[in-house]
C-alpha cells in the first residue's frame, strides 16, 4: 500500500521576475475506487491514491 500525499501542482521559486512564485501544472488522473464512491481524488499516474490506497496508472 502506497503512501503518499497528494500533489496537484509544483511551486517553483523565481528570483528572477518580481512575481515571486509560479505555478506548473502537474498532470494527474483521479482515483477510479474514490471515483465510484463518488469522491474526486487526484493522483499523479504510477501513484497511489493517499485516501484509498488504490494504485493509479
């Protein structure tokens, strides 16, 4: 059982332009047993769901 917790996006820090910080999607399928239950649990692919433990591909 995997666990991990669950990451939708990466912050990466700039000390180069005056926003400070950027966002980068990171791309995620959701949970297909959290799905049925009628939850939306997103994980990165090769991953297991942090709530069920449901390996992801």
């Amino acid at each position: 059982m995997c666990h991990q917790h669950p990451i939708d996006e990466t912050i990466v820090l700039s000390m180069n332009d005056g926003a400070g910080i950027t966002t980068v999607p990171v791309p995620g399928r959701r949970c297909p047993a959290c799905l049925e239950r009628g939850d939306t649990v997103w994980v990165i692919p090769g991953k297991c769901c942090p709530v069920c433990g449901t390996p992801v591909s």
